[in-house]
C-alpha cells in the first residue's frame, strides 16, 4: 500500500483512465512503467483536477517524469491555494 495520498490518488486516476490496474511507487516513470501516452497522460491529469479541485497549468507537465513529480506538483498547486 502506497503511503502518500497524493501518489495514491495518482494511481486511482491512472487506473480509471486506463482501465487496468496499475502498480506505482513514487519513482515510476509515467511514460515508461505505466505506458501512458500524452492523452492518457492528459485524461489523469484532468481526474487529478477534477478531484482536487485545482487547475494544472499544461506548461509545469514538462517538468513531470514519474508519479513522484506529479505528486509533488499537485502537493505545490494545493499548497498554493
């Protein structure tokens, strides 16, 4: 079980867009290990949206590598609000 809730939340979005369970850990990289393309990519990142109630500007998704980066982007974003 994943510790993080954001990183946990991640997951949950990856597994509702993509239809199949996934395994994450902080350190997978989104394009790699869980073979997510850009509009999959863009579907999560509208689940992750939706249900923290935040906007994440399109441009700060080139610094995200692994569910590790995302997390840590949604965790600044909330913290902003």
């Amino acid at each position: 079980m994943i510790s993080d809730p954001t990183v946990n939340q991640v997951a949950r979005a990856a597994e509702t867009v993509l239809g199949r369970s996934v395994h994450v850990t902080a350190a997978s990289d989104i394009s790699r290990d869980l073979a997510v393309d850009s509009l999959a990519l863009m579907n999560i990142v509208m689940e992750l949206e939706d249900h923290f109630d935040i906007s994440i500007p399109i441009d700060r998704l080139s610094e995200v590598q692994t569910v590790g980066d995302l997390s840590s982007l949604i965790d600044t974003i909330r913290n902003k609000a």
